[in-house]
C-alpha cells in the first residue's frame, strides 16, 4: 500500500504541474521539478501511474517519461517491475491491459534490458488463476513479439527472455491443445517456439537438461517431429557447436531459469512454508493448492513447482532444510491426480537422477528426490513401490543409447522393507549394484598389540583359530555357505574345508573393494541410501559387479 501511495502522489503532483499546458510548455515544468534529483523517482512514478490509468493521456504522459529519462531507463523499468511482481495479481483488466501498451512503446524506441521486464509480465501466467485471465496475457504477449519480430531476433545471445517464454508457452501449449476456443493462441505459440528453436537454439539450450524435458512434453505434436530429428540424428543443424541431446541431458537448468516456471506470488508461499513450517505443511500445501492448482492447466503446473523446488537452494541464507523440501516434494506428488498427470510428475521428480552423469557432477540434484522417495516409504509405500517402478522402466526405455550411463551413473539401491519383492528385484536388475546385508556387524574394540597374534598355521591352511575368526567376520548371507563347511564331520578331508574358506574370504574382500570403489564415486548418495538397504544377494555378485 505504501509503494501504491506513492506512485498516486507522484501522479497527483504532475497533474498539478502540467494541468492543461501544451506538450512544450508540460515538459518545461517537469524539467523544473526533476532538477531536484530527490524529485526525479517521485515524477517517473507519478507518470507511469498515468500511463497505467489514465488510456486517453497514456501516451502523453509516455512522452514526459521518454524525455525525462534522456536514455536512462532504470528508475522507469525498476518501477514497472515493482508493479509487476507486486500489483499485478490484483489489477482490473485496464491497468493490465496499458501495461502492455507500455511495453509496445518501449519497445518501438528501443528501451535498452526492457525484454528482462517482459519477463515478468510472461512469469505473471504460471500463477495457477482463472486460465482465461492467462490466455488473455499471453495473447496479448504472443502479439507484442509478432508485431516486433525484428526486435526479438536482435536480441543478445544467450537473453533469458527466450528460454523463459519456451517454458511458458510450452506448458500452455499442451494445456490448450485440445481446447478450440484457444486454437489460434495455440497456433501462434507453436510458431514462435519453432523459430526460437531453430534460428535461436544456443538461447534454448540454456535450459539443459529441461529442454529435453519440455520438448518430451510436446512430442505427440507433429510441429515438433522435426525438431525431434535434428535433435537425435542432425544437431549441427541447430547450432555449430551442438553435440546432441547427451550434451543437453548432462547440463543442469539454471535456478534463475527455473524460478519463473511458477508466478512471484506462488514461490513465495512456497518459501514461506519451506522456512517457517518445515514440519507442518500438509494444510499449507492444500492452502497453495485450492489457490493455484485448481485450474484447468494444474496437472502440468504441479510439474512445474516440484522443479522448481528441486532447484530452490537449501542452505543457511534461505533456511530452507533438505527434510522439509523432501517432505513438501512428497506431498505434491501425492496429490496428482490423473494417471498421466501422475507420471508427468514422476518423469518431472526423477529426472535429475535419470540425466545424471558421474563425469560431470551435480549429485546435489539427486538427493531431493532421494529425500523425498524415503519419506514416501514411511508414509505412502505404495507410490513409493510406483516410483521405484517407474524409474526402473524409465531407465531401460528413455533413451536406449544412454542406457548404461543411466543405470548405473546413480549406482545406489534401495532395499527397504517396505519394497515389494518384484520391484526390489527389478530394481536390482535393472541398476547393476550390490546391496548390504541387512544386519552389520557389531564393531569391536581394538586388541591390544600384545593380544593380536595368532598361532602361526600349519600346513597349506590357517589354523583352526584363524578360522573361528574369519567366519565371525563374514556377512550373514555367506555364513550359512560356509558354515555348512565348517560343521559337516562326513567330508573327506580338511582340504576341502580349507578352499572353502579361503574363497569366501577372498570374496568377502573382493565385495569389500568393490564397495570402498563405490563409495568414492558416490559418497553423497551413499550415506541416503545406508538406512533403507537390507540384503546382500551374494549369488548374484558375480553377475553385477565386474571387477
């Protein structure tokens, strides 16, 4: 309220001081009354508040703005995009529609860094609203960049305009395609993220790994089956320097890019429960999702807020905990409700764990959805069971030549009780890894020196204490093995006994190099993954592991 007293007293003031003057003489006092710097912010409010309005004067009040300004934007646009961020979701249809009055004229005289405003306007749609209130902002959006193509094609490389309308105009476009009211808006958008993609691709590509993603969600549409081909077979053709989509899926998304998939009033709900209620959340989260994910197009914008939690920073400065963004990840795919919206939300959870390569880093990426499987085991197991699942089909069919990459760049298994049998097997199978036994040895102190020796072993064998030891030391899936060797009077011989013996050891050691490799590669995932493993399938270690 005070920021909006503000700019009313500032148009109050201009009104006072150009009244009924002609054009010249209105500039002449205007000029007056900035000559005093402190005035100057007061006056730029004062008359963009006019713009927004007043209709009839916009355009006159712009041209006090442009003189004013003499080049220098950035009270103007800083102004605006307080306006945007903090005023938008409760303006009439007016306001809303001179602000894009505003940004056509900004744009016909070239107001330098004005696309970083149009960002937010486009960011204002992903609010979750009445979707004809979005399709109106983005028709009007779609216009503006038709009108001003020449506009949009001089922009700087790598401009963050052009990555965050794709985001946008992507989600729309799936939501709409089976409305007719909307076709022609569905039509324009598919036209302008065609060209972007292909006259502007280094700008798309900033979205890593969700471009892929995006372009997956827009796959059954025949516009973007060539896309697709370029991408797979021919990704020259879409820029120089591009080496396939394996380059993409290794990239992450940009948090900045991210942030505008959800509008400025949904994340900071989002934030206000990750920081000041991370344990009791469930009424908040169905506060959010009675005001934002009610409408026609929630299925794909839930999709859109579990990534952009996955990459909201969870640190000191944001007081956000890794538990409470697991426990606010687990509600939201909980409350999916459709099948394919389910699954959407799914691919959207696990992706980072599915384009995850060793060589490249960024296991902080897996860990969200980790949290957020664990806390499902507890409290759902049964979609806990369905994600385990459809990871383990995933792995095998998204993209058969990252397929080895993908089943094993995570390397971790989860061997939890409350797994199924099936699942728990094809988990295995599918991510070739050992699993702990279930109950570890109980740590012993350490002998002193003088208590540590062993009577030296007679023969080819160790010594019947020696033995007593290593069998002590091996895990309980090979104890039975051996013990059958140990304890069976009716063989022939101790030298069978002996070879027994030393074969278990020799595994016993050879499973626990395997592991301390294991470890180095993925230690991050690892120290998730010990609470909820349970069993180590020995017969199988020969199979899973190569060394």
């Amino acid at each position: 309220l005070q920021k909006l007293q503000k700019l009313e007293n500032g148009f109050a003031l201009v009104v006072n001081r150009i009244g009924n003057l002609q054009e010249r003489e209105a500039h002449d006092q205007l000029l007056q009354v900035v000559a005093d710097q402190k005035m100057y912010d007061v006056v730029i409010g004062g008359l963009l508040y006019g713009v927004l309005l007043d209709p009839l004067n916009a355009s006159k009040y712009y041209k006090a703005m442009t003189l004013l300004s003499n080049g220098s934007w950035f009270c103007a646009l800083c102004t605006m995009n307080m306006v945007l961020i903090e005023m938008y979701p409760r303006m009439h249809a007016e306001p809303r529609d001179q602000i894009l009055f505003f940004f056509r004229e900004s744009i016909k005289v070239n107001v330098p860094k004005i696309d970083n405003v149009l960002i937010n306007l486009i960011r204002n749609a992903n609010d979750g609203g009445d979707l004809k209130e979005s399709c109106k902002l983005l028709t009007g959006v779609v216009s503006l960049m038709n009108e001003h193509h020449a506009w949009l094609s001089g922009l700087k490389p790598k401009a963050s305009l052009i990555p965050v309308a794709l985001l946008t105009f992507s989600r729309f476009i799936y939501e709409l395609t089976m409305m007719s009211q909307y076709e022609t808006l569905c039509s324009q958008m598919i036209t302008l993220c065609q060209w972007w993609l292909k006259e502007r691709f280094t700008d798309c590509a900033q979205l890593g790994r969700d471009l892929v993603l995006l372009l997956m969600h827009l796959s059954k549409l025949p516009q973007f089956t060539a896309i697709w081909r370029q991408l797979l077979y021919t990704p020259n053709k879409l820029s120089p320097d591009f080496n396939g989509i394996e380059e993409l899926m290794a990239r992450p998304c940009p948090y900045n890019l991210l942030t505008h998939h959800i509008s400025v009033t949904f994340m900071r709900k989002m934030e206000f429960i990750l920081k000041y209620l991370p344990t009791a959340q469930e009424k908040h989260i169905e506060w959010i999702r009675l005001k934002h994910l009610s409408g026609a197009d929630s299925g794909s914008l839930r999709a859109a807020w579990i990534r952009s939690a996955i990459y909201m920073p969870c640190n000191e400065t944001t007081q956000c905990s890794a538990e409470a963004r697991a426990i606010l990840l687990a509600t939201i795919t909980a409350q999916s409700t459709s099948g394919v919206e389910q699954q959407w939300c799914k691919l959207n959870l696990l992706w980072d764990w599915l384009c995850y390569d060793p060589s490249v880093g960024g296991h902080i990426w897996l860990e969200p959805g980790y949290n957020a499987l664990r806390h499902l085991l507890h409290m759902q197991p049964l979609l806990a069971n369905s994600l385990l699942d459809f990871l383990v089909r995933m792995s095998a069919e998204l993209h058969p030549p990252l397929r080895a990459r993908i089943t094993t760049s995570p390397s971790t298994i989860i061997d939890h009780h409350m797994v199924q049998k099936s699942v728990r097997e094809a988990f295995r199978e599918t991510f070739k890894i050992p699993a702990r036994s279930a109950v570890m040895p109980a740590p012993t102190a350490p002998m002193p020196p003088g208590e540590n020796k062993q009577t030296p072993s007679t023969g080819d064998g160790p010594s019947q204490s020696a033995s007593g030891e290593s069998l002590s030391k091996l895990p309980k899936a090979l104890q039975p093995e051996i013990t059958s060797v140990e304890s069976s009077e009716e063989m022939d011989g101790s030298d069978e006994k002996i070879g027994a013996l030393l074969a278990a050891i020799k595994e016993v050691c050879r499973l626990m190099n395997c592991f301390v490799i294991f470890c180095s590669f993925h230690s991050s995932v690892i120290k998730l993954a010990i609470p909820c493993v349970h069993s180590l399938d020995v017969a199988k270690v020969e199979e899973l592991l190569p060394y």
